[in-house]
C-alpha cells in the first residue's frame, strides 16, 4: 500500500505564520532543524498514526498579489525570523505549494482586509458562488496533488466581529443566508462550510467566525466530519491560562489584570482596524472570567508599532490580594516572534485533526482546546487541565 498524500490547504498561504508554517516544515523535511516547539513530537504522543512530514502537500487561498519566496526572504532579511539555510533549502518547496496558490474570498471581510487585496479577486454575487469556487478550488487540489485527505486551515488576517444574532443555529438556517444577498457570514465561515461541505476537516487558527456557530458545527456533524478552533493560544493568552488557575488554587483574589501588547507585523496592522482589532482582544479577554468564576477589571491592549516587525512584546500587570486584604503585584514580559511561535502548532493541529478524523471523531474537537484562546467544543480554559485532556484523548487512541 502506497503512503497516503495529504494535503494542507491554507487560507492566508502568503502569510507571515504560514510562510513561517512552510519553511519550518521544508527544514523538517530536510533534517535541518530538532523538533522543538513541536507538541505532536513529545513522547505522550510517539505511539500515534501521526502524518510525516515529507507527506504533506500545501496549497491555498490568498488575497495579495506576492509569492511565498519573496515573503520568506522578507522574513529571513527585516523580522531575522528564518535564517538563511533553511531559507536557501525551502525555495524548491515553496515553489511547489506556490504553483498551488489560487485568489481567495473576500466575502464580508470589512474594508481594511480588502484594502491589502489585489484588484484582480473577483467578488462573487453571492455568498453561496463564494463557496462553490472554494470547493472548485479544493477538488482540483486533490485532484490534480493526488491526495487522500485535504486539511483546510484558517490562516487568513483576523475579521471583524460578526453579531452573535446574525450566527445560523441550524444548518438549515445557514443555507438559507448563503443564498441571500446581503449574507451575514464573512469569508471565513464561507471557507468552513466549503470545506466541511467536502468532507474536509477545518482547523480555525484565527479569532475569526469560521466554524463557530452552531448552524455550521451542525453540518461538520452530518458530513461525519471535525474541526477545531479557535484563535490559537501562542503568547501572553498562554500565560493568563497558566497562570489564572494558580491564582484561583490559592485563593488570591485577582483585582485586574491589565496586559499591553506591541508588534510590528501585517497581522498587527490589520488589527490597527478598531472593528478587527474587537475580535482579538475578545478572546484575549474572556478566559479570565472564564478561569476565575469572576471578572476582575481588565484591559488589554493592541498596537501596532512597525518597528518591531514580527517581534511581539507584551507587558502584564496583575494586581492581586490575598490574606488579610493586602494588595500585591505580579508583573511579567513576554518577549517572542509571533510566527515562530505559531508556527508548529499549525503543524500538530494539523496532525492531531487527522489523528481524530480517522477515529471517526466529528463536530469540534475540545481535546485541542489547549492550542486555543477560544477553545470550541470544551468548557476548560486553563491550561493544565486542557493538556491533561489532550493526553488522556492520545491514551484512548492506542
Ligand atoms: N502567534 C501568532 O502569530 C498568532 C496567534 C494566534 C492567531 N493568529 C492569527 O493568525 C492569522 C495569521 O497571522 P499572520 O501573522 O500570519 O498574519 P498575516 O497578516 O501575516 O497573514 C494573513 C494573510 O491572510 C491573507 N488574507 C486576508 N484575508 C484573506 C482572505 N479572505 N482569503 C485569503 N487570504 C486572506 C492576507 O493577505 C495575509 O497574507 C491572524 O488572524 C492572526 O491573528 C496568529
């Protein structure tokens, strides 16, 4: 029996972390680089059916006239993000998933995701001709790649809030407005539901809608199919929900929590956009209450220093009592490159999904809640308990 070929199709393929996602895995590919970073590679998971990575595939969707080559060198010459070999041994790879790049949605994204789009990216007249040139899109990939399983991950810059009214609760619900006209759902649901609709799992890295309301979740049912999000946990969120649970274990008070984060990168400019930038601090902000059983005030904060490229700082000041009602402070820096971060979990999703699609798994995956800010499928938020999940779901696959 000949290896299977899979697949990853990316939303946002000429992007900072799937740029990032691409040379990471053309230096794995090459044995130029350990596997550090990488969850799927711990020793809980060494008995898993995991993919290999010289059997993934890569295409996508994109909005930007560039390519992937000139986007790597410019993460390898301003951010010093990828160094030169590993740059230097992924421009065959990246030529490959290149030739795979076909021009993307621009559904409801708001005015701000439009302006970086190339004027050549035709905008359907319906939200449901939007679909059917994903799928278009999708098929020929599998088609032409001969592959036996296609992953759709959402890498794309992060939408705008979509009102919760608007969100389809059935899957009826959602046919219908992908046939009307003024379509509440924004591309990145469109991208789901094409998916989905193809029996293709949808991995949602983004604080984006995507998969999220129930209507769609209901349709990754019925196509026996799973998918997981949302907003991957990378940085400053990661160390809330570490460090959250301990506050409530001994029984500190939490009086506010206040975290100020400053980057340079694409991803930061369009989170410049008030109305996108709502998405993210959203689902930055609600695990607190999430984790504590209440809400301390709070603040976070997103700017967009160029500078700094694809550098991230984030500084949080946790004001806090205990016995006797004294007050005291934790202060903390995070200082690291958002892409590189980001990067490998887009690969262990990627893997973990695959791992659940061949168990038959459907709807959304909370045992990956761990790798999410705004985990589907689960009500756990901290960390500890989300990776003790994860480990004990690896246990039951043996
Ligand atoms: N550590 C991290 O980097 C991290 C963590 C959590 C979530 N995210 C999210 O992941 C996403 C990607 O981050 P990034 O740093 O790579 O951002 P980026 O701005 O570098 O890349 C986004 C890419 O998506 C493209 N795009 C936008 N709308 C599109 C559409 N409708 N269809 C196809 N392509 C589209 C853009 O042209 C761009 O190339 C963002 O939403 C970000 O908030 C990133």
């Amino acid at each position: 029996m000949s290896t299977p070929r899979i697949g990853i199709w990316i939303i946002g393929a000429r992007g900072g972390v799937s740029v990032t996602t691409l040379v990471g895995l053309s230096a794995l590919r090459n044995g130029l680089t350990p596997e550090t970073g990488l969850v799927s590679c711990l020793a809980e998971f060494a008995h898993l059916p995991l993919t290999n990575w010289d059997q993934f595939v890569v295409g996508g969707h994109e909005i930007r006239s560039s390519t992937l080559q000139d986007e790597a060198q410019r993460l390898h010459h301003d951010s010093r993000v990828i160094e030169a070999v590993a740059l230097e041994k992924s421009q065959d790879f990246l030529a490959s998933a290149e030739a795979n790049i076909r021009p993307g949605v621009l559904w409801n994204v708001g005015p701000t995701i439009r302006d970086l789009a190339s004027p050549d990216v035709a905008v359907e007249k319906s939200a449901r001709d939007a679909v059917d040139r994903v799928q278009a899109d999708l098929r020929d990939f599998q088609q032409r790649e001969r592959l036996d399983n296609v992953v759709v991950v959402n890498l794309a810059s992060t939408e705008a809030l979509v009102d919760s009214s608007l969100w389809p609760e059935t899957w009826e619900a959602a046919e219908e407005q992908l046939g009307q006209p003024d379509c509440p759902l924004p591309a990145s649901s469109l991208y789901a539901i094409g998916a989905l609709e193809l029996g293709m799992p949808y991995i949602n890295f983004t604080p984006s809608l995507g998969a999220t309301p129930k209507g769609i979740d209901e349709l990754a049912r019925k196509k026996n199919i799973c998918h997981a999000g949302r907003d991957a946990k990378t940085g400053e969120t990661l160390l809330k929900s570490v460090l959250a649970p301990m506050f409530a274990s001994r029984n500190l008070e939490v009086m506010s929590w206040v975290g100020h984060n400053i980057f340079g990168n694409l991803d930061g400019k369009v989170l410049s956009d008030p109305d996108n930038k709502a998405s993210k601090v959203k689902s930055k902000d609600q695990l607190l209450e999430r984790i504590l059983g209440y809400a301390p005030q709070s603040l976070v904060s997103i700017e967009h220093i160029a500078s700094l490229g694809d550098w991230k700082t984030a500084w949080d000041h946790v004001h806090f009592r205990g016995f006797l009602q004294t007050p005291m402070t934790l202060q903390l820096t995070w200082q690291g490159c958002d892409s590189l971060l980001a990067a490998p979990l887009v690969l262990d999703l990627v893997r973990f999904v695959l791992v659940a699609q061949e168990r038959g798994e459907t709807g959304a995956l909370g045992v990956l809640g761990s790798f999410f800010k705004s985990p589907l499928g689960t009500d756990r938020h901290g960390f500890a308990e989300q990776t003790e999940d994860l480990i004990a779901w690896a246990r039951r696959s043996s």
